[in-house]
C-alpha cells in the first residue's frame, strides 16, 4: 500500500462525487476525488462539440437540484446561474399548428382552452395534485427512504397513481385533449424504458415535475455555460471546503482487507490508502467492475446483476449555422419557439409505437424528440449569429437485436435530424457539425453501465428503499450515485445523503463542525 492516506477516497468527479465530497471536506474530512477523465461533471458536463461551439453533451436541463445543497455549497458564490425557461414547453405539430405552455399559469390555460376549455379549467387542480404528490415525497430526498413501502402510503390516491399507475392512465383521468396529453406524457418516458401506458411511467413523470426554478415547481432551467458550470461550480466549493481532485486518475479498483474497503488502486497501479471509499460509480460498474466477486455475498452479487440500467436514451449535439425555423411558428431571430424545450411528438400512439420499436430491440422508425436551444438564453455557447441544440430522442434500445450501435450510430442520427426538418425544413442546411451519442457511446464516455442516463430504471421495484442503499455489504464501501435513493437526474442528493451516511458511520477525526450534510 503506499503511503498517501485520505479519510476518504471518491471514486468518479460526477455532480454527486462533487457533492458529497465537497460536505465531507468541509466536515474536517480528508478527501481525494479520482476521475478518469479530464474535466469533472461525469455525464454533466459542457464540451466543444465544433471549434467555437459548446454544448451540454449529456445532461442539458436542471430542475432537481435541492435548494440545500446550492445554499450548503454556496455555489451561486462560485458561478452557478440557471436562467428559468419561458416558455416552459412548445410542441408544433404536423398540421401546422404549434402549442405552448408557459411560467404564468393563465396564458398555459389560454393555450390550452384552444384544445379544450374543458382541460383549460381543470389544468389549475392538476397542478395542485402534482403539488400534493411533490409535498409526499420532498421530505425524503435529502434522507434514506422509508425502510419498507413509499412515501405515499398514507394518501391513498397519491398510491395508486404512482405507485404502479402509467402516465397515460393519470393524464386520461384529467383530461380529454391528445395534444395536451401527449405534451405532459413526455415527461413520463424520458430516459426511461417504457412507453406512456408502460405501469410506472406515473411516477416518472412525476420525478420530473417534483423540482423546480426560482420558486416554480415543474419548472426547468438553463445553466450559463452549460450543465459543466454546475460541476464547475460544486467542484470550487469542494475545493474551497479542501477537497482534492485529480483527473486523468482512473481507478481499477477497490481495495479491501478483512472484508473492509482501505483504499484504491489506479489503473497505472498505484494505490491510495483510505479510511472509507464512496463510489459515484453506477451499481454495477461498482460492484462487478471494481469489487472482487468474492467480497461480495453471493445474493447481493445477483441483485446487481438483475438490476435493470439498459438505457434507451439517444443524444445529439448539433452546431447550427443559424435557427431553425419551424413551419407552425415561423422566424429566423430568436422567438419563443426557441427558448422552450421543443417536443416533437404528435400523439400518445406515435409515443407508443416509438416505445414498441424498442421493446423489440430495434432503434424507434419514427423517434420522439426532445430539444433545446440554449444560445437563445446564453449566447456565449456558440460564435455569433450561430447556435447550438441538444437533443434526446427516444427509443434506441441499448441492446439490440439485429447490428450494432456502431454501425447503426449515424443513420439513426440521420432519422433523428430527419424528424426535426420535418417540423423546420432550414435545419439540414444550417449543419456545421455534429456530436452524437448513442447508449453505447453513453456508456464508453461516461461510465455508465448500459448507458442508462440515472443509473438504473424509476421502476416502482427500484426505487425508494428497493433502490441501492449508500451503504454497502463491504466495510467502509459506500455508493454516492444516481442508482441509490432518490434516483437520477441532476439533483445532488445522492451525494448529500452519501455523505451524512460517511459521517455517521465514523465521526470526524478532527472535530470540526463544517456545513454538515
């Protein structure tokens, strides 16, 4: 063993690395954060995707990210800025016509009393219901989940909606519009192996829609330089706190004696001595990748091998030459077709028959999109005049039946691009390049076993205390990552609740108080 000794040793500069090394350095902690790449973030970063262009490459949009956390780290101190979207949503369609939703909640009814004045006054209780669902389980994102059950177990309603309920079983008891549906449908599937009657898809839905901006539950938000400069940002604060972080550091292993984890050991060889090691590593990447079969039991070794993390999610990072101009909302200059997420989806059945292409193993023939344009809010991503879109676009299965991800990578590009000049005929002449990621590619770049975007599938049978626990079988071997409670996304939780565990088990050698997870 060599003579470098941490208090702790994190594996992976993901967003929840950071953070839970940023609460345990400030707790007196002597902490290492190893990261194999050259830039922190993980899947949260911002890379130039063509010289002068810069894009979110993966994570693209923050809501989830808990209010504690940001005002813990103080990361507003070290440059975090989201920028609220409004118009929250814009879906054209292909007749021509378009729909919007926005941050008032009146102009969202105006909107939708063009579908449905039916669904336009019962969009305000809806909300409510959401608000409700939200307020059952806010209470435990920045603690362990309930040993036994969920959240909802004591409002029956909220139960059987999203304990095992399908997105479109929860829009159709609230509203007889398809568009209207299908535009809250979207955040039921995305990232997520199932369609919108896929049972589960409710909560997913809901796991989107339980964060917020500025106040505003639901909503989403820009980071000014991108998803990286939040990493950026947690990774400052950590430092500040005196955390260490070295990249280009991949580790190969854990490193246990006596059935307890003492440290890590790189890929080059080197070894770094430590108390306890947290692994921001997804649960398989953790337990099959770098654990030695034999320190494991052989139960626990199975659960990680039958947990579903097969992602189905498909990106591409396109740097334009100008904006889209989208036939049901004309313009070439920035409009409010060009700050909300863009939904390219015109029916819960195309959504559907998307999903069904997948099941069967096969990449969708008609995929549904989701996109972006964060130049129209930061234009300091792109050269003048000149902008970026990040999209995901769902279905490509990870494991597929006939081909390869490699051979099939840039044709099914070419459908995604396909998909949105059906709706902006200017796109494919605007193209100056292109940065595309399938699940294959998801899980080569950043680690992620499957490609799965959090880690593992929201499924009512892994979530919540059914979800990986941040402790682990192993002695001073802890998981940090998107695939303990409460899940994926960008919320930082994980790595809070990583770190409160750290901190219980073994009290801090030097006693001092800190910011305390």
């Amino acid at each position: 063993m060599a003579s470098h000794r941490y208090d702790v040793v994190v594996v992976g500069a993901g967003h929840n690395g950071l953070v839970c090394a940023a609460y345990l350095a400030s707790a007196g902690r002597r902490v290492l954060v190893l990261d194999r790449r050259d830039r922190v973030g993980g899947a949260a970063t911002t890379e130039e995707i063509q010289p002068g262009f810069r894009a979110s490459t993966a994570a693209y949009l923050v809501s989830l990210l808990q209010p504690k956390i940001a005002r813990d780290l103080e990361l507003h101190r070290h440059g975090y800025e989201v920028m609220p979207k409004d118009p929250a949503y814009f879906a054209p369609f292909p007749d021509g016509r378009a729909f919007f939703m926005w941050q008032d909640m009146a102009r969202t009814q105006a909107e939708i009393a063009r579908l449905s004045p039916r669904d336009a006054e019962r969009y305000p209780a809806y909300e409510a219901f959401l608000d409700r669902a939200a307020a059952a389980i806010r209470p435990w994102l920045l603690r362990p989940p309930p040993a036994t059950g969920t959240p909802f177990d004591d409002d029956p309603e909220l139960a059987a909606t999203f304990a095992h309920g399908s997105a479109a079983d929860l829009l159709d008891r609230w509203f007889e519009s398809d568009r209207l549906k299908v535009a809250l449908a979207s955040d039921g599937v995305i990232g997520h192996n199932g369609g919108p009657r896929t049972p589960g898809t409710a909560y997913v839905l809901l796991h989107h829609q339980m964060g917020g901006v500025g106040g505003v539950r639901g909503l989403w938000g820009f980071v000014r330089g991108g998803t990286g400069a939040l990493s950026e940002a947690i990774a400052s604060s950590a430092r500040a706190a005196g955390a260490e972080i070295r990249l280009n550091a991949e580790v190969g292993r854990v490193l246990t004696r006596d059935g307890a984890a003492v440290g890590v050991a790189l890929a080059d060889g080197e070894e770094i001595a430590a108390d306890a090691v947290v692994s921001n590593a997804d649960p398989k990447r953790t337990f099959l990748g770098l654990v030695a079969p034999g320190d494991l039991p052989f139960d626990f070794r199975a659960r990680v091998a039958s947990f579903r993390s097969a992602g189905c999610s498909f990106k591409v990072n396109l740097a334009l030459d100008g904006l889209p101009a989208f036939t049901a909302a004309p313009g070439r200059e920035v409009g409010p077709q060009h700050r909300g997420t863009v939904h390219l989806c015109p029916s819960l059945e195309y959504m559907d028959s998307a999903w069904r292409d997948c099941r069967a193993g096969r990449p969708s023939a008609a995929p549904t999109l989701e996109l972006t344009i964060p130049t129209a809010y930061d234009p300091s991503l792109a050269p003048p005049g000149k902008h970026v879109v990040s999209i995901f676009a769902q279905y490509a299965p990870y494991g597929l039946v006939e081909g390869s991800w490699d051979e099939l990578r840039d044709s099914f590009a070419d459908r995604v691009v396909d998909v949105l000049a059906a709706y902006a005929p200017n796109v494919k002449s605007l193209i100056l390049g292109r940065k595309v990621y399938s699940p294959l590619d998801l899980e080569r770049t950043f680690g992620m076993a499957g490609g799965h975007i959090f880690h593992g599938e929201l499924s009512p049978d892994q979530l919540f205390g059914k979800r990986f626990a941040y402790e682990t079988p192993i002695k001073g071997l802890f998981l940090c990552g998107s695939g303990t409670h409460p899940g994926g996304g960008v919320m930082g939780a994980p790595g809070h609740n990583a770190a409160a565990a750290v901190l219980a088990a073994a009290p801090s050698p030097s006693g001092r108080a800190g910011r305390g997870a």
